[in-house]
C-alpha cells in the first residue's frame, strides 16, 4: 500500500505558524500539508475543510456544516491543557 499524504487543518487558537508540526512529520517521514486558518469564520473554514484528514482546534466551534463538508476526515482534535475543558 503507497503512502498517504495527510492533509491537517488547524484552526485558530494560539499557533503563530506550523513550525513544530512540519518538524514531526518530517522526522517521522510523513507528507503532510498543514494549513493554519485564522479567526473563527465558518466560510473561511469551508474553503480549507473538503480535504482535511484531521481537523485541529483550540476555540473554534465546530459546527454541523464544518462536519458535513470534511468528507474525509478521520479526527476532530480539541487541543488544550488544563481541567476545565
């Protein structure tokens, strides 16, 4: 079986760039396209979410349609620290 390459959506939260998740798929030899979206608008979202494998979040809501229209992700991540969550 050829490899897959993953396509990763991050949305909002607290990420200036994608710096450390380009290093670990390198070194873990994984093609990957990692795309950071700011601010929290659903159709902006909507342009970036038809080929996302993973969606990654902090604050952003995601909504019935968001789910819809990501046919072919696999993982929905809620990224965060603490206990209140």
């Amino acid at each position: 079986m050829g490899k897959h390459k993953v396509a990763m959506l991050i949305l909002e939260g607290w990420f200036e760039d994608t710096k450390v998740e380009e290093e670990v798929f390198k070194e873990e030899k994984v093609d990957a396209d990692i795309v950071l979206v700011s601010g929290a608008d659903e159709d902006v979202i909507m342009r970036h979410v038809a080929d996302a494998d993973a969606i990654l979040t902090c604050d952003v809501e995601i909504t019935r349609r968001i789910l819809e229209a990501a046919k072919k992700c696999k993982i929905v991540a809620f990224i965060s620290v603490g206990y209140n969550n």
